[in-house]
C-alpha cells in the first residue's frame, strides 16, 4: 500500500532529465540551477573548456583547485 502510494507520487513529480553535456550522466532539469549540466562543477568545466580556446573570463582563476567547491543544497 505504502510502496504504490510513493511510486505514483514519484511520477506526478515533474523530473524531467536532460543529459548533462559534461560528463554524460543524466540531470535533472527542473529545480536545476545549473541545467543542463548535472552539476556546478560540470558546468564551470564546460566553461573552462570553451574558455581555453583563448576566450578567458577575467576575475575567475583558472586553477581547478580553486573552482572545486559545493554548492551545499
Ligand atoms: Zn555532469
């Protein structure tokens, strides 16, 4: 009785997915501050990689020491 109850309030949930274009995992689209992309750190790494092809954003370090931080949700 419980199970069936919690599976149809899982799929009234909106969790659309899209594929996060980093690292391939699925994302979660809805609620997703950094949609597409999985996560943050996914989505600074994309940035990177465009931002090599001598495109630099000035003020943001390029160490990925540096950008390797939670977003603590
Ligand atoms: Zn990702």
């Amino acid at each position: 009785m419980l199970e069936m109850l919690e599976e149809s309030q899982l799929q009234d949930l909106p969790m659309k997915q899209v594929k996060c274009p980093a690292c391939g995992k699925p994302a979660t689209y809805a609620g997703n501050p950094d949609r597409p992309f999985c996560s943050e750190r996914c989505r600074l790494l994309d940035l990177g990689q465009w931002a090599d092809e001598g495109y630099r954003i000035a003020g943001k370090p390029a160490a990925p020491e540096q950008n390797e931080y939670d977003p603590g949700e």
